[in-house]
C-alpha cells in the first residue's frame, strides 16, 4: 500500500494550531517537515505537544490553524479511512485485541482490505520472523505474551498492509531497560531494511539519538529546533543545551570523593 512517489516530504506541517474547545492552545504556529524514509523524532516533556502533533497527522484530531500535507496532498484532500490504512500506528500499551490471536491481531487491517486468507496468512508468517518471533505464537493470545512478544506483535500489525509511513508513540516506554533496548537495536535493522517514512514520539534523549535521523525538540506547543543527532549534542541553542546538560548530569555516575569508605 504504498503510496505514489512524490519529490516532496512525506508529511509537511505549515502554521499549524491547535486548540481544545475550553480555549487552551497545546499547539501554535508548527511548521515543520518529514523527509521520506527518514525517522522524525518528536522529543519533548509530557505535555510539549508530541502526541497531539502524532495524531493529527492520521487524523485522529484535526488542526485549529494551519495545513498538514501527507505525501503532497492536504488533509482534507484525504478520504480518512484510506489514509489510516497507509499509515501504521503504534502506542506504548499496544493496544491489541484481548481475544483475538496474535495472527488475527497482525492481520486485522489486510482482512478489512480483503485480502485472501492464505495471503494473509504467509503475511503474518512473514511479519513474525521479521520482528523477532517464531510463527508458532500465531495461535496465541495477547494474554499469553511478554510486555517485549506484545510490543513485537504491535509493531508487526502496523506493518501488516505495507504502509507508506509509521506512527510511533513513545511504543518502548513501558518495557524493562533491557527489552526496551533489544527492541530499540531491532527497530534500527528493521528501518535499514523497510526504509519506512517514520514519526517517533519520546521524552527520552537517549532513545531520540539513538533512533532518529533527525530530532526535533518541542516545548509548550513548539518546535524549538529540529537537528541531527550529533548536531542537537553540540547546539548552542539554550533550550537544546538546557536539554542535554539534563541528560548528561542524569547519566554521570554519582561522585563519591567526599563519601567514607564502606566497612
């Protein structure tokens, strides 16, 4: 399901606002664009705007201001339901259904676009190995899975109808260091291989390097800057600065020199 080449990027924000009907603004004047096959992280504190900026690119919420563009076509351009199905999304609580199998979680968007049963299932089959885990959890429940197995299974069900583009809010957050890493390395050699048009929400600095082509930091509904990994380290921008100082100081080990030693 990819969609049809285009020279321009993938998703493009231009003076975009939002307001909730009580009057408050999470977002104002955001202009920013997604290249194609690159991954965007959104980095940020809880309520700088990234998950409102995720969703209203599906949709899922509508701008008070401004036009986002989605490979070169308005928004309202869009019938909303083909453009969900271009777009894979996935969230940190995964969100699969309780009493589905885990093959008919994965194959639940080609089943709505029809396709034949046994295509689906070479599909989920495929999706499987492709994010780490044996066919034979097909026939099993999400209840019956690791925190890591479900986020695997939320991942392959975005990828399931080939989207053009993946909506990913904070997917690892919830997920013990270790498997949050195994998935982050995953995650990588899975984008080096698909080359997907990828939005990334986090709040967490080193994820944001780590995964992203470029990062663009918000702050209060804004965008404060958007830079390459190695350019946000060395920005001299005081927000950005503000924000690795913070990660840096976090990652230090704790000085002891003035401590006694244990007996």
């Amino acid at each position: 399901m990819n969609s049809s080449p285009n020279a321009g990027p993938a998703i493009e924000f231009r003076n975009v606002g939002y307001r909730l009907n009580n009057g408050s603004t999470l977002l104002r004047d955001f202009t920013l664009e997604v290249q194609r096959g690159e991954t965007l992280v959104l980095l940020g504190r809880s309520g700088s705007g990234k998950t409102t900026t995720l969703k209203l690119i599906n949709r899922l919420l509508t701008q008070s201001a401004g036009a986002i563009y989605v490979d070169g076509r308005s928004l309202d351009q869009w019938d909303v339901i083909r453009l969900r199905r271009m777009i894979g999304y996935v969230i940190q609580e995964v969100g699969l259904f309780p009493h589905f199998t885990v093959a008919r979680n994965i194959g639940v968007v080609p089943q709505i676009e029809g396709w034949a049963a046994d295509r689906i299932q070479d599909r989920v089959t495929e999706l499987l190995r492709l994010v780490g885990l044996e066919p034979q959890l097909a026939s099993r429940y999400p209840r019956e899975l690791s925190g890591g197995q479900r986020q695997r299974v939320g991942v392959a069900r975005a990828l399931a109808a080939d989207p053009s583009f993946l909506l990913m809010d904070e997917p690892f957050g919830a997920l013990d260091p270790i498997t949050r890493a195994e998935l982050q390395r995953e995650f990588l050699a899975l984008q080096q291989r698909l080359g997907k048009t990828v939005v990334f929400v986090t709040h967490d600095l080193r994820e944001a390097l780590l995964l992203g082509t470029r990062v663009a930091l918000m702050e209060a509904g804004q965008l404060v800057a958007t830079l390459a990994p190695d350019e946000f380290l060395h920005s001299t921008d005081p927000m950005v600065a503000a924000y690795v100082d913070a990660f840096k100081t976090e990652v230090s080990p704790v000085s002891q020199d003035n401590d006694e030693p244990s007996k």
